[in-house]
C-alpha cells in the first residue's frame, strides 16, 4: 500500500521553530513528527512512502534517506513552486497507479490507516475523506428566551463539529481532474466534486488524533505524545 505524507508547508504558524528546520522534523518526545507518521504507516502494512516536499527539502531527504531504516520504501518528490494541498499529486501520477492514502505532515493521530484504506476501496467514490468530531468549549452562557422572558440557560455550552482531518484516501483517476502546474488545494477540489455531483465518502476517526499547526498545539502535543502514543506502541 502506498501513502503520500505532504510535508512541503512552511511552517508559519511554528515560527521561530521552523526558521531552523521544516515543521515534520520538529521533535515530538523522541521522534520527528514525520518519523512517528512513518513508522506508524509502515505498521499499518504502508510499505511505500512518498514525501511530497518544497520547504527545506534537503532536510527531510537527509534525515529519511530511502527508509530503508524503516524498512519500507522511501522517495522524495520536490515542488518547484507551491502546489497547495492537492497539487503536488500531480507530480506523482506515474507512480500513484493504485489507491493510495494522503495525508498532512502536522498530524499526530492513533488512526488505523489500513481500517480507513480498505472502508475507502470498498466504496464507490474516488476520494474518501477522514473526519473528526471537535468539541469546543464556549466562553458564554446560551439564554433561550420567548419575547421578553427567559425560558432557560445553557451555561458555556460545547460547540460541536464535524472537521476535515488532513487524511484522505484516492483512487487513481481522480487525478486526472487536478489541474497540472498550479496551486490546487483541497477544500477546492471536494467543491468541484461537488459541483459535478461525483460522490466523495466519509470515513469518521474514532481515534486520537492532534493537529499541531500552531505553536500552542505543539507544546501541547509533547504531553499527549507520552499519554496516549508510547503507551500505544507508537514511534518506538
């Protein structure tokens, strides 16, 4: 099985951490970020990788060289411009010539990849995306009221929704809809799909999963590294 980790992102939110080196290499305990995705990939019976670089490219290839240390299959693809989140797919359409599994490089999840690989093969859409329900505490109060009168309060209720969690799963003749040498991203992509009335299927992540993009999220993910991945096995 094959996955595309798209690690070419510039890391702007995780200044000044990233003024030094790309955000996947940032270390969470022991581990690079990118290195975690990887091992727990190639757990998941992923044995052929593909990062999808830009930022600080040479980084990432030194560190991982052809994963052979990871035992799995290791290759390098560079952006020359930016290709936003979809793009750079269309660098790889040579290669990417069976359902493969994407996913963002700022990604800390306890997914089962190959669960979500196999749900998305047996279905009849080309691209399959993986959500996440988030719960967000509300700061005020909710007054519900007829006219001038109050009927009841909710106090600092949770806001819940259902987001698009940075993994998805592709099969082959959806890249022929990217456009080629332009940024292409994905909510713009899942539009057009839409638009075209072309179905696309949901696969809900029950599992941990932890989105690092910014500096808080980050420190944040150095405790949740130790409480729910080593105990899971993971990046060990």
């Amino acid at each position: 099985m094959k996955a595309v980790i798209l690690s070419g992102g510039l890391g702007t939110r995780l200044r000044p951490f990233t003024e030094v080196i790309p955000k996947p290499l940032l270390p969470i305990g022991e581990k690079a970020v990118l290195e975690i995705q990887i091992e727990h990939l190639r757990d998941r019976g992923f044995d052929e990788i593909i990062l999808a670089t830009n930022y600080k490219s040479s980084y990432i290839e030194n560190f991982f060289g052809d994963g052979s240390s990871y035992g799995i299959k290791l290759s390098i693809s560079k952006e020359e411009i930016p290709l936003g989140t979809v793009g750079p797919l269309t660098l790889l359409e040579n290669v990417l010539n069976e359902p493969f599994l994407v996913m963002n490089g700022d990604i800390l999840t306890l997914l089962n990849f190959a669960a979500m690989y196999e749900f998305a093969i047996s279905k009849d859409s080309l691209l399959t995306i993986g959500t996440k329900e988030w719960v967000t505490p509300f700061q005020f109060g909710n007054i519900q009221y007829e006219g001038d009168y109050v009927t009841n309060i909710d106090e600092k209720p949770s806001l819940k929704t259902t987001i698009l969690a940075g993994i998805y799963v592709f099969k082959p003749e959806l890249l022929s809809f990217i456009p080629k040498g332009q940024k292409y991203n994905m909510d713009t992509l899942i539009l057009q799909m839409l638009e075209h009335k072309m179905p696309i299927t949901r696969y809900a992540i029950g599992e941990y999963w932890l989105d690092i993009g910014r500096i808080d999220d980050y420190e944040k993910a150095q405790q949740i590294y130790r409480d729910h991945f080593m105990d899971n096995g993971v990046g060990h």
